[in-house]
C-alpha cells in the first residue's frame, strides 16, 4: 500500500491539535505524521508529543515555509500531505486529496474547501496570489492560499526558496507549474477556523499580503519583468 508523510506546521495550536491528529491517526495509507512546532509560546510541542514520535521543534517562529521545509527533510515516505493544524476532526478526509495523486491523475493535488457562511476579509489577498499566479504561469488557481496540498516526494527539489513564511504555497505552485507539473484543484471537505473581521485577522491578513508579495516581486524580477 502506498503510504503519505503528513508535514504539519504549528504555531500555537496546542488547542486544535489534538482532534487534528487523532482524525489522521485512523488513515491506513497515513506512514507518519511529523508536526514542526515553529517556535510556538504554548504547549504545542507537549501536546503534540501525546500523539506522533515525530516532532521537530524549531528554536524560533521561522514562518509555515521553513516549517514545512524542516518537516519534508525528514519524510520518509513517497508521498508528503500538508495539513493544517486546525483541521480538526475533518482531517479525516485528507485521503480524498492524496489518492489523485497516487492515482497518477496529476502530480500535486490542492484542496478545494467548501465555502463557509463565515467572512473572512475582503479577498485582497485572494486575488493578489491569483493574479501573480496567472501572470507567471497563465493559470487561474481558485485556491492559491490552500495550505492542504498533497503531492510526491520528488516534487520536493524543484520548490525554490520555501523559506518565505506565508508565500510558500504561492511559491510551491509558480516553481512547479513552471517545472512542466501538473496541479489540480480537487474539492475536500476540509474545515478550519477562519480569521475574522477583527485586528487579529486583518494582521494576519496583511502579513499574507506582505509575504505573498515578496515573492511574487521576486519571481517577476527573475522573469525579467519591469527591466
């Protein structure tokens, strides 16, 4: 049977791990769950200890793409998924993501959550990764900033830089879609929490914007744009 590596970077998520974990720990085809505690300030890497041997706690908070980075050098099976920490106990579902790509059917899948009755932000940042997406590679992406990917182990040397925080997800599917690989967007019935209309969600939002950013610029600035 063919068995997933599941890389799940943390930052505070002491209270939403627990469901995660125990959800993923009922997949047959899950090999090893490995959590990156990314310098988290709660009980993070304790909690996640309860429940997988794999836990890699980074001395500081280095952002989601050198936590996912720290998790995928130490995957040991074919195929990697990254999860969320606060998908709960609908990360039950993280098979229906992984099996298009053990199918052979594309070479990374992207989850395509359903959409919540809650709202989140003005969907800046959204169009933002869409629109620098379709720039780069001419392909229109629904979900740019899904954080719930699965895709081979092999693919895993063709992402550049993945130490950009919350650009990584932008940055993962520019440099594979250039690389000639194949993405689709698969619907999943994911759920998370959702940043509100508040400070804390507008923050969060904008350091997004900030990263996603960063990258982008940097992506055109190597394709000659703007010269």
């Amino acid at each position: 049977m063919h068995k997933a590596s599941v890389i799940i970077p943390a930052y505070n998520e002491a209270d939403y791990l627990p469901l995660t974990l125990v959800a993923l720990k009922k997949l047959s085809t899950i090999g090893e769950i490995i959590v990156v505690d990314d310098g988290s300030n709660d009980d993070t890497f304790h909690v996640a200890r309860r429940f997988t041997e794999h836990v890699i706690r980074l001395p500081i908070n280095r952002g989601k793409g050198a936590a996912l980075e720290a998790g995928w050098k130490q995957a040991t099976h074919p195929y990697l998924l990254f999860l969320d920490a606060d998908l709960g106990a609908s990360a039950t579902h993280a098979e229906l993501l992984l099996q298009p790509v053990i199918d052979g059917k594309c070479d990374m899948a992207v989850a395509l959550l359903p959409k919540s009755n809650k709202k989140s932000g003005l969907g800046f940042v959204k169009r933002t990764a869409q629109m620098g997406i379709n720039r780069l590679t001419h392909r229109k992406m629904n979900a740019p900033l899904s954080g719930q990917r699965a895709l081979h182990r092999d693919m895993i040397s063709y992402i550049q830089n993945p130490d950009c925080r919350f650009g990584i997800e932008i940055s993962m599917t520019i440099d594979l879609l250039q690389a000639g690989f194949h993405i689709i967007e698969t619907p999943v019935p994911f759920s998370h929490r959702v940043s509100g209309n508040n400070l804390p969600g507008f923050l969060h939002r904008g350091q997004e914007w900030c990263d996603i950013t960063r990258v982008l610029v940097g992506k055109w600035r190597s394709e000659g744009y703007g010269k």
